[in-house]
C-alpha cells in the first residue's frame, strides 16, 4: 500500500471515530437530558398511588361509609404513537366495546386515563387473554367508596366524586386527578382527616405496557377514621317514621339534651350515596332537591315555637309575670289596624302558661308590641337565631329583621305591625331547624347551650384514638330559674292539653310547641277563596310549613327533639305525631336507656 493511500485511510478511520465519539458526546452529554426524558417516557411509567380514605363509623362502631378495592381498565397513551393508539382503540371498542372520543386522550400527561371501572370477572379474563394485543392498557386497583346503609345517614355522610379543574388547582400536590374527594355532607367537612396522604412510584414497563421493575415508590398513606355521634338505629327510626307519615319533604332533629351531640339527622327526600352518579340527572330534575339539606340550610319562618324565647324575653324583661293576666277577645288593636288570634273568637283570660298551651297569638302581640325590634332581637340571638352556629355541617343562618335593615331594603321606616308579627314568628323572621332545636336545649338545661356536634372521635389507621370530643358550652341565656319552670310547664300543657295534643303519649312523658308557618305568594286571597269554593284542598305548594320542637321526658329529659314538616299545613297535626311515634319507639326498643 502506497504511503499516500496509507495516510489518507488512517485519516478516514480517524474522521469515522471522531465522528462516533462527537455524536456520543453529543447523544449522552449535549442532549443526553432530552433522550433519557424520552427513554423513560417510553419505558418508565409514572404514576399516583391513591390511598384508602378513613372509615365513617357510629358511636357503636357500625360502619357507615368505607372503602373497597375495584379493578379498573386502564390506558397509558404516553407511550404510543397514533398509528398504535389507533390499533389499540379499535381493538378496546371490538373486546370490550369501550369507544374512547379522540378528545379524551392526552399524550402528555402520566397519569393514565381510566377506560372502565368496576371490572367483573369475565372482563378481567378477556384482559389477560388479549393483554399482548393491548399496549399501553392494563389493569390496577382503585378504592371505591361504599355506603351499605344505602339511604340512611346520606344527607349527614354525603358523598365523593374525582376532583374538578378547581379542585385540582386548589389542592395541588395533595390530590391526583383519581383521588376520591368529598362532595357533600361530612365527606366534604371532615375531608381533610379522610382523605389520606398521596402515595407515587415510578415503575419500568415493557412493551405491553406491564411492570418489569419499580425505581422508586412512596406508599400511600390511608385517612384517618371518624366516628361520629348519630346513633344508626335511633337514625333508622327517625327516616322510618317520617317516611311512613307520607309526607314528601321536611327535616327531623334529635339532640342529646344534657351534651349536645346529634343522635339523629334527617332531610327528606333523600338520595342514595352509592348511585349518586347513576341517578344524577333524576336528582337534580327533582323538584323537592333531594341534595337539600333542610335541616341545616332551609331557612323558613319560625312561627309559634319563637313564642317560647319570646315568653323568656317578657319575663326577663320584666313586662310580665307568669301569673299577669292578657284578655284575648280574638284580635289586638293597633291603631286602625286589627291584628287577629288564629282563634278568631278568642282564648279569654290568658296567663304565661296558657299563652304557651294554647298557642294564643294576643298574649305575644301584647308581649311583642311592649318589648319592641331592639329587645327581641337581643333575646333571640340568646337563644342561638340569628347566630353563626358552629356545627361539622355547614348552617346558614337563620335571619333576625332590623328597623336599619328595611330602611335599606325596602326604604321604608319599620311599623309597629313588623313588631306584632314578629313576636309570633312571622314577618321577615326566618330561621332553620337546628335553631330551633338549640332553643329548646336551652330551655331544658336552664339556659345553657351546648355546641352542637357530630363528630366524637378520630382515629388513625390502627384503630387508636388520635382526637375526642368533649362537651363544650356554646352558649348561656342567664335568666331565674322559676322562668324556665313555667315556660317548661307551658310546654307540657301544650302537649296535655293544648295545641300539641297529637304528641301525647302514654308511653313517655313529651313536652313541646307546635308552630304553623304561613307560606306567602301572589294571590293568596284569591287563590284561597277560589280553592275553598271549588271545595278542594290547597295545591301542596301552597300549604303551610308545620313545626313541632320539644323534649322528653318531661322531668329528666335526655332527647331534644325538632321536626319540620314542608307544606304540612299544621304544626299540630303533621309534625306533633311525627315526634311522639319516634320517641315512643325510642322507649319501646328501650335505646332511652343507652343515653
């Protein structure tokens, strides 16, 4: 070989390896963070590991919401090309015909796209017997969320769904797009303590998209556990009663008197937790909003229950005593304006403790007209209307009229006639059903007000009491105690003898008052009299509200209980039943001597 064609094949071999060795340099050094993104994009799957949220339980420990493993189908679209995505779509639409919109599938997000839930045992089959026709798909197990009381408790435990856009955002790295997140009721309250800590793991797969090696992995940690203070079979008796009564919606309150903790919570209609998303569409088309909460969120006037704070008031205000004596002759005079009892002809001479048993109307114009906006107002926020009330629920509040408020509302001066009708729970008054039920509270432990509560207990992933509750006074009404033992006898009377005669019972000694709250709409008159004429009933839409707010038993009394009865027409013959047959069954089952 010539010297020259020597030199110019080493230069040759030298220019080859110089070339190797740049484009090395170049692959691993210069873009070597570009390709081992790209590596790993085709070979190393990351991905969220969602932990089991905490279980709901009862005060005895029965399990009310918990979580169960599901198998799911899923599909990793990070590691195809189009031309295999579509292979695999339309095998997916031909084995398990799942037709996937083209819009769903983002290729540069790592977290997989779920296809299915809740595989059955045949589709888990067809999985493993086309899984090599299927790149990219594959099966992994998430929790699933479980009521397996169905109906009962749902508008207290609510439900959970995955996380929206501005749930994502506002959670950050707490949540991955498939964590369970509380929708509704306690599930959304106390979601923080239920959710659970966010696991990740990043694992190599090979071309069938299955798991060759994990390279790093951070368990997830599971919620904690609460347990609330509801009481199932006292729950169960509540739902059941109601519902029997026929009544298509309304609420239902029952309080430990002596702690404050709910042992029973119910709004109707209700809905089912575990096909909330299946029935989506029904509930929300659902005139009566089943989702409601009536019991904390439905604000209506309070109507004669409000006469029990307004009987303290008149009594603490020193404007009468329980013995002074107020002639009912079936209406109060103001001015030109005549103001009737809802016994047209009258009550005769009313004391404080008639006033309460009769429900009489010209006993509290009288009271009410004295007292005046400012001082009922002052005693009613003592009571808790008005007030934020702090509960795991969220509560709205209820609504107390001032002279400054309808000035800026209507911009008109406050009359004497807003007085008179407030002092019977009318007018612009507004209040919900825990308020009312925390006023009687009142009344039974002598002015004092325990905060009320559903929650007793959190627990960690073993089973330990990490938090308990304790019994914590909310609020106190001072006031001498020979005032509460009249309006509590008032209270008894009512159920004797009175306008709540349908809660008498036999089996315990109930005491309470009945209240019946006028609905207002266009026409009223008009649409009454025609109504009337035609000798029809009322549409339900234009019905009254019916109360009825009371304890028992009348000398020790353990249970504070509220009901509410939407378009029930009377207080006295729609919710009073409804209260004495739940606590009736409470004595029958003997549950009265647990508490």
């Amino acid at each position: 070989m010539k010297r020259r064609n020597f030199i110019l094949l080493l230069l040759s071999l030298i220019g080859t390896v110089g070339g190797v060795l740049a484009g090395l340099f170049n692959l691993q050094v210069l873009q070597g963070r570009k390709y081992r993104k790209l590596s790993e994009r085709n070979y190393v799957r990351k991905r969220y590991l969602y932990p089991p949220r905490g279980n709901i339980y009862d005060r005895n420990g029965v399990k009310l919401a918990y979580d169960i493993p599901q198998y799911a189908l899923i599909l990793d679209a990070s590691r195809l090309d189009k031309e295999e995505l579509e292979k695999v779509l339309s095998k997916l639409k031909r084995i398990f015909k799942i037709d996937l919109p083209r819009e769903r599938i983002n290729f540069k997000s790592f977290e997989p796209l779920i296809l299915k839930k809740n595989l059955s045992d045949e589709e888990l089959n067809l999985y493993h017997r086309y899984s090599f026709e299927l790149p990219g798909v594959f099966v992994e197990i998430f929790p699933k969320r479980v009521y397996p009381l169905g109906y009962y408790c749902s508008h207290i435990l609510g439900y959970v769904g995955y996380p929206s856009k501005k749930e994502l955002k506002k959670y950050k790295e707490a949540i991955g797009p498939n964590s369970l997140i509380g929708k509704h009721g306690i599930e959304k309250s106390l979601d923080e303590i239920l959710r659970g800590e966010l696991g990740e793991e990043r694992v190599m797969v090979n071309a069938l998209g299955k798991v060759v090696k994990v390279l790093e992995r951070k368990e997830p940690k599971r919620g904690k556990s609460v347990v609330l203070t509801i009481d199932i079979r006292f729950q169960k008796i509540v739902e059941d009663v109601f519902r029997e009564s026929g009544f298509p919606a309304g609420a239902v309150v029952l309080l430990n008197a002596k702690t404050g903790e709910v042992l029973a919570l119910a709004s109707f209609p209700g809905f089912n937790p575990n096909k909330i998303y299946e029935e989506w569409s029904k509930i929300v088309k659902n005139k009566l909003k089943p989702l409601f909460n009536r019991a904390t969120r439905g604000l209506y006037p309070p109507a004669s229950v409000f006469k029990v704070p307004m009987a303290f008031a008149s009594l603490s205000a020193k404007i009468t005593t329980p013995y002074k004596i107020v002639f009912c002759r079936g209406f109060y005079e103001l001015g030109d304006r005549k103001f009737y009892c809802w016994r047209r002809w009258g009550h005769g001479k009313v004391d404080l403790v008639k006033s309460l048993s009769k429900s009489c109307d010209v006993y509290y114009y009288t009271m009410g007209y004295k007292l005046g906006p400012t001082k009922i107002n002052y005693y009613a926020r003592k009571f808790s209307y008005g007030e934020k009330i702090p509960f795991e629920l969220p509560i709205r509040r209820g609504f107390l009229p001032t002279p400054a408020w309808k000035r800026k509302r209507f911009r008109e001066p406050w009359y004497d006639g807003d007085t008179v009708n407030m002092s019977i729970g009318q007018g612009f008054l507004l209040s919900n059903l825990i308020e009312q039920t925390l006023m009687m509270m009142g009344i039974v432990n002598n002015g004092v007000i325990y905060r009320p509560t559903l929650l007793k207990a959190v627990l960690d992933d073993r089973g330990n009491v990490v938090w308990k509750n304790e019994r914590k006074v909310w609020k106190v009404a001072y006031g001498r105690l020979e005032y509460y033992a009249v309006i509590k006898r008032g209270l008894r009377e009512a159920v004797r003898k009175g306008t709540a005669r349908k809660a008498f019972s036999k089996i315990v000694d109930i005491a309470g008052k009945t209240g019946t709250a006028e609905v207002f709409f266009k026409n009223k008159r008009k649409i009454k009299r025609w109504y009337r004429k035609m000798r029809k009933r009322l549409p339900w839409k234009y019905r009254n509200h019916a109360w009825f707010v009371g304890f028992a038993p009348y000398r020790d009394p353990k249970f504070v209980i509220g009901v509410f009865v939407e378009h029930g027409e009377s207080g006295g013959k729609a919710a009073a039943p409804i209260a004495r047959k739940i606590l009736e069954r409470i004595y029958i089952e003997k549950l009265h001597k647990e508490i």
